[in-house]
C-alpha cells in the first residue's frame, strides 16, 4: 500500500541523529465540509498503520522516547500524502503539545517539507487535542504564537472533551474550535447538550473563532448545529477517513 519512508525526520541536527521508529505508518484523510459553500474546507490527516491497522495501534507503540519523533513525522507525511494527492482544500494536522520542546526550532522539519513539496503553510492547520491533558499551558501558548507568526492556523480540537475546557480557551483564543462528538452525540434530542453548545457557539461567535463540528453522523445532529449557525462538518454522514485518498463527498444529502 505505503512505500516506505525514512522514519527520520528532516531538520534540526537532533532530529537526524535519531534511529528509525521501531514502527511504520501512513495517512488517512477524512473531509471537512463547509455545507454553506458546499466544498471540502480542509482534509483532516490521520495515523494509520501500512496494513489498514486503526489509530490506536499507532499510538500504541508511541512513547516518551519516541514521541517527539513521531509528532515531526506525522507533520511530514501528512505534507507529503496532501502533495501526492493534489489536495486543493486545507489541511489539518494533529500534533502532540508534549512534544514540542523549542517551537521555533522544532517547526523546521514542517517548514522544510513545505517548501519541499510545495505546499502552502497558509493552507496549514495544526490541531491540539483537548483531550490530552497539557502539562504547560503558557509553553502551548507560545507554540500557537509561534505558529500564527509562521502563517498557520491553529486549532483546539476535541473541545469539551474534559481536560481544560474553557480554561484551556481563556489562555489562548486559536483560529478554530472543534466540538468534541461526544457533545455533538443525539445532540437534536438532548437539552442539555444543545445548551452547552450554543454557548461554546456564541462565545466563539464573540472571540472571532470558526467552529467545526466533528463526529456528525445523522441528519437530525446536523440540522440541530446547522440551526445554531455552525457550517463547518466533519464526520461519517459526510465521509469516512479513506486511507492514502481523498474520498469523495456526497453533497446531495443537503438537499433533502
């Protein structure tokens, strides 16, 4: 399926001097859609094993020796997929705010593959999870500086997912939101949900922050968000992650 990849990432002199993974892994991409415009906004990167292995037993394998090395890693195949893919819309990256030690000079490795591929960081999106818990927020704080001075956009994906929720917002406002799926679950039939979101709503609304629902999987969830002014979706009603493709999107189901 995958050819395979130096697992050493390109940049600083440390990066190089490390060994290879003791594992391999590729990229799927799951869509992102803006129903107003009805386009692909951006193309979420995810790890996969070269075998169609899940995300988990990736993640698995990964380490305190190793994490830092997988994080550059993930940020150069994910470049690297996008390009062979011919990508047009946005694209989103995960990283691991742990393992970022210097954001200035652990951002080279990106910004080579970048430019090597030719691919735009102004198309470049880096997510944080929210449900990893931060060990130091003032130091995530100045890695998403670092990153909107290099022209990227910044997002806190999995919002509400328990760790730092609003707290984790008020130290830094990034470019995008993602709503955890488990807020956006049988959001059209619970209360209380639909109450915690439209607040998160307005309070981006507020701050100048793009939403994006994520883990959509029913016409009623999405009716519910689309009523709360969100446009921006990703999830299996639209498009499952396709492993090394850009699956398509059906957007006749809007119509309905």
């Amino acid at each position: 399926m995958s050819e395979k990849i130096d697992s050493r990432p390109a940049g600083c002199v440390d990066c190089k001097s490390m060994p290879p993974l003791p594992f391999e892994f590729t990229m799927a991409f799951q869509p992102i859609i803006d129903i107003s415009k009805r386009e692909v906004f951006a193309h979420e990167a995810l790890v996969r094993g070269i075998n169609g292995e899940g995300a988990y037993a990736i993640l698995s394998q990964v380490t305190e020796a190793n994490r830092y090395q997988f994080d550059q890693l993930c940020r150069i195949r994910a470049i690297e997929w996008a390009t062979r893919l011919q990508m047009q819309s946005y694209l989103s990256i995960n990283f691991l705010p742990n393992a970022v030690y210097r954001p200035a000079a652990c951002i080279r490795s990106t910004l080579e593959a970048a430019r090597k591929n030719n691919f735009p960081c102004e198309r470049i999106i880096f997510e944080v999870t929210e449900s990893e818990p931060i060990r130091d927020p003032d130091h995530l704080a100045n890695i998403f500086s670092e990153y909107r001075n290099r022209g990227f956009i910044t997002a806190i994906d999995d919002f509400g997912a328990g760790h730092a929720g609003l707290n984790l917002l008020a130290e830094f406002q990034p470019h995008i939101i993602k709503l955890d799926m488990d807020l956006i679950r049988n959001l059209d039939s619970n209360r209380v949900r639909q109450s915690i979101v439209k607040g998160v709503v307005s309070t981006a609304l507020e701050l100048d922050i793009t939403i994006i629902a994520e883990g959509v999987e029913t016409r009623a969830e999405l009716d519910t968000l689309r009523a709360m002014g969100v446009n921006l979706f990703q999830g299996y009603l639209f498009a499952k992650p396709a492993v090394e493709h850009l699956p398509p999107v059906d957007f006749g189901l809007l119509d309905d």
